[in-house]
C-alpha cells in the first residue's frame, strides 16, 4: 500500500460524531469519503481530469481545492488536475499520450486522434521532426479549451469533424472492446484514433500549409492494405473537393492493389482548376496544381 493510500485509509478512519448537532455534518462527510473514494478508483496516479469532470462526480470546487491543500490532486491549469503519484516529485511535464487516454477514457470528451499523428501510430509513417516538438493531431466537436495551455512533451494541433458528413465514419474505437469498469488498469486502455482511411484523408486536409507532399508521398507508399469500401465511404461524405483530388493523384502515383476498387467517376470530384500551390503543374486529370513531379511524364505528354 502506499503512502498516499495509507494516508486516505487513515483519513477515512477517522470517527464520525452522530449527535444531532452534527448529524448533517456526518452524512456530509460519509459523501466526501464516498466521493474521494470513487476519484481515487477513477483516476490512476499521473492522469488528469478537469473541473467539469470532478463535478459530475459530486466533487464541487471547494472539495476539489480541499484536495489540493492535501496532496490529493496537483492543479495544473485554471480547472485542470492531475492525480499525483505518492512519493514522486511534482513537475510540469506531462505526457501528451496520458492526456489523451485521460480525455478519452476517464472524461469522455469526443476527441480523437487522426492524420498524420494516427498514421504513425499505426506504423504506416516514421518520420519524426528534427530538433522539434512532434505535431500531435487531435479531432473533436467538443475540445475543451485547457488542452492546448498544458505544458506536454508535443505540440497538440486541433481540428473539427466537419471534413466529414458523418463525423465518426472511420474512427477506430476500441474502448468498448473490454467491459470496462471505473476501477479497469490504465494499462488496458487504448486510444481512440482515425483508421488509416480516415487518417489519410485527415492528413491530405493539410496540405500544404501544415503537411508537406514528400511526407504524405512516404505515408501513401505504406498504405497497402486499406479497405476500399471504407475508403469509398469516406470519399462519399468528404466534404472537401480538394482533399477527394489530391486522394486519387497519391493513389494513381503508388497504384496499390486497392486503387482498381475504386473509380473516381463514382465521387464528386467538382469542376474547374484548383490552384493549391504556387509555381506547380496542373494534374491533367484531377484538375489541381500539384509539384510537377507528381504528375507522371505520359501523363503531361497527353495533357
């Protein structure tokens, strides 16, 4: 047991006076007991959770600065705690992977992580920024607005759903994958992520301004064995005529088997010229001016 435990089993030995004077006094802290009790089930040492997330628990502000004063909770942020570990110095280094396990699995906030950052994780991109925080891509309705003040060992880049029609076509979810129980081990949980299908898509988004053609060239030649009727859905509910374009000039270029599942006639490509960067080659079929290296020399031979 360790020291915090001892020091919570201690606190909640202490005896409760059941005279009538303080008998509203007592039932007040029987529930504080019970409310610290489920933090402490709830939340493993070294995770977070806000003030939103302690009041749905029954732990008000004033609880929840009590907590602070007694080591109980570390304040990070304006509304924002970490459970700290017993022992452990206190710093203001946090893990982005523990904040995102701590958004998706204790708090429940709809944010996913996709695009290049999904992509990786996955094994289908191994690039990594030199001398450079990591761009960590995250993807939520509901984002609360602490996530991009805390101190993390990445640089967190925050986006909408609205790419899509339906929001959550393509999101690997395995949290349901276990029966899952307040007191489950943090080491059981996954992260919510973009499957390849969407990541890709997400990350083409990005282009490019915020993602470079050579890096979404190296993804594009991994991805060998994505779902083509994913693939067609998602480019069904794509919202964005340049994305569902710069998709088939990559998937021409490495032509996977999966590319002969897919027609580009069956998709709303648009109409007309789109100029997405300067001093490029217009694709002759897919209308977008692209590096010229990315358009095939018989392919500009028969423009």
């Amino acid at each position: 047991m360790s020291i915090f435990e001892r020091h919570f089993c201690k606190y909640l030995q202490k005896p409760v006076v059941f005279s009538l004077k303080n008998a509203t006094l007592s039932l007040m802290s029987r529930q504080e007991h019970k409310n610290l009790k489920n933090l402490i089930e709830a939340v493993p040492t070294g995770f977070l959770v806000d003030s939103t997330w302690l009041e749905s628990q029954g732990i008000g502000r004033r609880s929840a600065y009590a907590y602070v004063q007694r080591g109980w909770l570390e304040r990070l942020e304006r509304g924002v705690f970490r459970r700290p570990a017993s022992g452990a110095p206190a710093t203001n280094a946090i893990d982005w992977k523990i904040c995102l396990l701590s958004l998706q699995n204790i708090m429940h906030y709809p944010a996913h992580i996709g695009g290049m950052t999904a992509l990786s994780l996955q094994g289908y991109s191994h690039y990594l920024p030199l001398g450079e925080k990591n761009n960590i891509w995250i993807y939520g309705s509901k984002i609360p607005s602490w996530l991009e003040k805390l101190p993390l060992n990445a640089e967190l880049r925050t986006r909408s759903v609205s790419l899509f029609s339906n929001p959550e076509l393509g999101i690997d979810d395995r949290r349901h994958d276990h029966d899952k129980t307040a007191s489950s081990l943090p080491w059981d949980w996954t992260l919510v992520m973009s499957s390849p299908e969407r990541a890709i898509l997400e990350a083409l988004d990005e282009l490019p301004d915020q993602e470079s053609f050579h890096n979404l060239d190296m993804a594009f030649e991994s991805l060998t064995t994505l779902r083509p009727r994913i693939l067609s859905d998602l480019l069904s509910c794509c919202k964005k005529i340049k994305v569902k374009r710069l998709f088939f000039v990559f998937a021409d270029r490495h032509d996977h088997a999966w590319r002969k599942r897919l027609n580009p006639n069956d998709f709303n490509l648009g109409s007309g010229d789109r100029a997405l960067i300067k001093g490029g080659t217009i694709h002759p079929r897919y209308r977008i001016v692209v590096p010229e290296e990315y358009v095939r020399k018989e392919q500009r031979d028969g423009a």
